[in-house]
C-alpha cells in the first residue's frame, strides 16, 4: 500500500506546516498530501475554510489578504506556507499529492506544476492532483492532462466509480467511513487505484490491506511504513 502522509505527518506537528512537511520526510513517507486554497494571487497550503482552527487568525481563508495569511501562527510559530514553498522543500524527495481546495485553484496550480515539470525537470509522475470539486479537478485535467488526478468522495457514490471514470481519474480517494469490497473492486475493474482517508489505527491498516486498497492517507506515516504485509 503506498503511504500519504496526511497533510504532512499531522499526527506529530502542526498540519500544512513546513515543520509537518519535514516530519513526513523523516520519516520516509514516499508521498505527501497538501491542500490549497488561492489567496490574492499565491497559492496557500492550508486546510480548513476559517482560520480559527489551525492559526490564530479569525474568518474565510479565501476572503484575506495573502499579507494577513503570512503573518499568522500557523501552530508553533509556523507561517503558512506556499506550495511553492513546500515544493521546494520536498525537492523531489516524496512524491507530492495536491489537494485543490477551492474554485480557482487548477489553473495556478497547473501553472506551477507545469514550470517545475519543464524548468526544473522533475517528473510528471512526482505528482497527483486531486479534488472534492470535480468541475474543478476536470479543469485541471484540460489544462495538464499529463498530471495524473484523483477523484475525491466523502460517501459511497450510487455508482461507485462510475463518477471517477467520467473525469477520466486514475484513482479514486474515498472516505474510510464508506469503503467497501465492492467500491474498491467496482474501481480497480475501471482501471483506476483506490487510495483510503484517514486510516491512522493498525486495524484500520490491516483492514484495508485484506480490501485490496492501493494506498492511505495516514497522520502517522511510520504505521503504514510499518506496517507487515
Ligand atoms: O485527500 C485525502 C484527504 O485529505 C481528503 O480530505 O478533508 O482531509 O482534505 P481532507
Ligand atoms: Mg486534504
């Protein structure tokens, strides 16, 4: 199963931070997640849709200036970073799955994978793109069709599948809390990986690995790296 670490190793340091994104390269996580929102032109790693949870700011994300952003404790005196930022940092050492939060992300975000996969030569491999907001996702799909994607869902869809193989995914990323045989059969018939969130306990791992799944989102990397097939 390949291993995400869930945005950066959250399970030990403040999530969507620098220090997070290090933790997870520490610990050998072979692939990272990050989620993005645009702000003001740049391109912001941070989860949630209000500041109160993870800084000490207040309100929308997407309503701030990108300078109110920076200046905020994003947890133990982190900034919140760019993707650009953060790419840096891995630096080709996981790879990088990014998560766009919010409309209007897949055209920026395109444009700076699409500069680093040209300028600085790293592979087109070295990334995955996925979304919750599939109009946004096939966006980005149109735009960068070399860059694989991923369908995001937060339940059992009807027809399975079915949702990701119309945006022509590679995988599909499903909720823990609606997996089942059959989704993840229905999805490697169509062709594509079945990746699982959040699946933190080990037997949630060992659960997932007598499904079949393709890979976790994990907020410890070093239980699913662990973890004995
Ligand atoms: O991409 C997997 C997972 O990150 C999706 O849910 O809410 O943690 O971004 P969320
Ligand atoms: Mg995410």
């Amino acid at each position: 199963m390949i291993c995400f670490a869930h945005r950066g190793a959250r399970g030990h340091e403040p999530e969507n931070t620098l220090r997070a994104f290090t933790k997870a390269l520490d610990l050998g996580a072979p692939w990272i997640e990050v989620d993005v929102y645009p702000v003001g032109g740049e391109l912001v790693v941070i989860h949630d849709l209000r500041l109160e949870r993870t800084t000490n700011g207040t309100g929308y994300v997407f309503e701030q200036e990108f300078s109110y952003l920076r200046n905020l404790d994003a947890g133990m005196g982190e900034k919140i970073p760019t993707l650009r930022e953060v790419l840096n940092l891995i630096d080709g050492q996981a790879g990088v799955n990014i998560e766009l939060k919010w409309p209007g992300t897949a055209e920026p975000v395109a444009k700076l994978i699409d500069t680093c996969c040209r300028e600085l030569g790293w592979p087109v491999d070295h990334f995955l793109v996925s979304s919750f907001i599939h109009a946004e996702l096939r966006h980005f799909h149109q735009l960068l069709p070399a860059i694989r994607i991923g369908a995001l869902t937060g339940d059992l869809p009807l027809n399975l599948a079915a949702f990701a193989e119309e945006l022509d995914a590679d995988a599909v990323h499903a909720n823990i809390e609606f997996v089942n045989q059959d989704f993840v059969d229905d999805t490697h018939r169509r062709g594509m990986q079945f990746y699982v969130y959040t699946v933190n306990y080990p037997e949630d791992i060992a659960w997932m690995d007598r499904l079949g799944v393709d890979g976790v989102f994990t907020d410890y990397p070093e239980r699913v790296l662990s973890y004995k097939l």
